[in-house]
C-alpha cells in the first residue's frame, strides 16, 4: 500500500507540542472515563446496572453516562497539564529537610521546644 503524504497542515498540528500534550491528556481522560463506567456496570452500586439495563434503550443512558465522564475527566487531565507547564524544573539539590512538617512539629513537641499557646 502507498502511505498518503500528509498534509502540511495536518503535519503541523501533529507537530505541535500543545496539541500533542492535549491529545494525550484528553486520551487518559477517555481511558479513565471508560474504566470508571466499566467498575460501576461490573461492581453495580445502587442497582445502576440493573437500572441502565431495564430501559429500553440503554445504549443512550450509557452513551451519556460515558459522555459525562469523558468530559469531566478529560477537561479536568488538560487543564492540570496546561496549568502545570508553568512550573519551572528545580535545579540543584532538592530544598528542605526531606521530612513532612508534622514529624518535624512532634519532634520538636515532645523535646519541649514548642510552647503551649492556648
């Protein structure tokens, strides 16, 4: 078979590291979207299968069922890869002592070195 040329405009939209990032997170957001309906037919909370299966068309209850959650979920994956290029990478040895702050308040709390201010 002869591969067709793309397009160079087509081309140049695959190219594009913002449409590729987006794909790719709108992608997860389907996927994820298809699992989360997929565990709620098959652990069937509230009798919802029983519910989607008994109307006479369930494909259509599914359908936008399926539909919210994609758009949900996908919207929801984008907007955290959009808002997160923003953040510049650390450079250099990581900040800080490495421990979560409420092991380094009980430390301090049982030597004594916190007062009581209440």
């Amino acid at each position: 078979m002869q591969e067709e040329a793309l397009s160079p405009r087509r081309r140049l939209a695959l190219e594009a590291p913002l449409f590729r990032l987006l794909a790719i997170n709108f992608s997860a957001g389907v996927s994820l979207a298809v699992l989360l309906v997929g565990g709620l037919m098959l652990l069937n909370p509230g009798n919802i299968r029983g519910l989607i299966l008994a109307d006479h068309t369930p494909g259509v209850a599914l359908g936008l069922l399926l539909f919210g959650f994609i758009v949900t979920l996908s919207s929801s994956a984008m907007g955290t890869a959009i808002m997160a290029m923003g953040r510049r990478q650390p450079e250099g040895p990581p900040r800080g002592s490495g421990r979560f702050v409420a092991e380094t308040v009980g430390d301090k709390a049982r030597s004594g070195q916190l007062h009581d201010r209440f």
